[in-house]
C-alpha cells in the first residue's frame, strides 16, 4: 500500500523543521512541492531549500506540481473554497497514482497541518475521487502563532484566560471576542477596523525569515503603521503572509 505523509516545515526557516519532519522526507519517495507562479516561487524555494539542506536519500525525488487558482468571481467564499479544494484534490490524485504500489509520497505544509492549512483534508478528498489506496501520517510544525510570539517574546495568553483563533473576516462578522485573539488570513487589514483604540496588537509577517518584520503596540497608536508597512513589503515581495495577537486587559486584572 502506498503511504503519505502530510509534514509541518514552520514558517520559513529551514531550522525549524523537526528531526521527525527530516526523517519522514527522507524516507519519502517523492516529495511533493506546490507551486505559485512567479509572484510565489519564495515559498517553493524555502521547500527547495529546506530539501537541500535535509534530505540525503538520493532516491527521494522532488515532484513540482502547479497549484490552480481559486476563482472567486460570482461565488460566495465558501463555493469558491469548495471548488478550489475540488481542483487541487484532482492534482493530489494524479501524484498518488504515480507513485508506485508502497511507495511513500510527502507533502510539505506551511506551519502545522492542523491549522488554517487543508492539506488533510484535500488528501482526504482525493481518497474519495479515485486515488489508489493509501496510509496516511500527519507530522506536526512550528505554527505562525508561536513564531509570532517567540519573535515577540510574549506568552499569547493572559493568566488564567483562553485564547481565541480566528480569521479577518470573522474578526469583524463576529461581535463577541475574549482578550486575547490570535488573527489569520486577514488579507482585508480587520484590525483596522476595530473600535478599540485601546487594545494591544502584536504584529509579524514574514515569520522566521530573513524578511521577517514585526510592530506592536497601543491599536489606536500603531494601526496606521501596520497598514502602510503591510501595503510596502507586500508590493516589494509580491506576497505576504502575516499574523496578528489583538490583546485586551492585563494579568490578574480581576482580581
């Protein structure tokens, strides 16, 4: 049976990848690389990199695959999610399927799979379109959200109280929120938006790299920054990923 491991690489920086991470590339037949375009041959080169660096087993090849875009014209966001995952599922089941009987396939992950990443579960999509039967492992990596507060050097939570994570869009859909917020996929700046000039934010993008930038600070003070420094690296990049911890309150402020 062919076997496929879904593998957390961090944020960027090929130090953060795990000695479990290592041993299961090297341990692949083939290595799977997503590819951007132009704008985001960055993030296929931190694979390439990370494979140069790590992998030793000279039968493990690396395989380049095109992601499809997602069209969004005339969709909800859901549809559009759906139909993307639908297109790239079909890409998964082609490389499966060339993979020989036992052969061992690995797909580099951003950060961990288990957070706002859908390889599991496109994987798990393509096993129902037609691929050939496979085992599957998940192994986990440094998340965005603790690069964003190593960089930061600040716990994420306050002492005793939950931490919410949550997206751009449901920041501002939603009207209740804890204290302490984690932000992805904020592509709309949502923090800009917010009504509480007060607030604490803590700002990274580009986390673990040689790129990486991050602000914090009083919301209402530094909001402006964000924006504009955001607006500048991403038209110098081409891309950008960032992530936000929005904080309100202090430890042991009920006692």
């Amino acid at each position: 049976m062919r076997h496929i491991s879904i593998i957390g690489i961090g944020t960027g920086n090929p130090e953060h990848v795990t000695i479990q991470a290592i041993n299961a590339m090297n341990a692949a037949d083939a290595i799977f690389i997503p590819t951007k375009g132009e704008e985001k041959d960055r993030l296929a080169e931190v694979r390439r990199e990370i494979c140069r660096r790590y992998v030793t087993n000279a039968a493990a090849g690396l395989v380049e695959f095109a992601i499809p875009k997602r069209t969004t014209e005339d969709r909800t966001y859901v549809r559009s999610v759906d139909e993307w995952h639908a297109a790239i599922a079909e890409r998964y089941v082609r490389l499966i399927g060339d993979l020989p009987e036992g052969g061992k396939g690995a797909f580099l992950v951003w950060g961990d799979p288990s957070l706002y990443d859908s390889t599991i579960r496109i994987i798990e999509r393509a096993r129902h379109a037609g691929a050939p039967e496979f085992e599957l492992s998940v192994i986990p990596g440094i998340t965005s959200i603790q690069a964003l507060a190593a960089s930061h050097r600040i716990p994420v939570n306050l002492i005793g109280k939950p931490v919410e994570i949550t997206t751009g869009r449901r920041l501002l859909a939603d009207k209740d929120h804890g204290e302490s917020m984690i932000v992805m996929l904020d592509g709309e700046q949502a923090f800009s938006k917010i009504d509480d000039p007060d607030a604490e934010i803590f700002w990274g993008a580009y986390l673990g790299t040689e790129d990486e930038i991050i602000l914090s600070g009083r919301l209402g003070d530094i909001s402006e920054e964000i924006v504009r420094t955001r607006a500048e690296a991403r038209a110098r990049h081409g891309w950008i990923m960032d992530i936000y911890l929005l904080r309100k309150g202090r430890d042991f402020d009920d006692l």
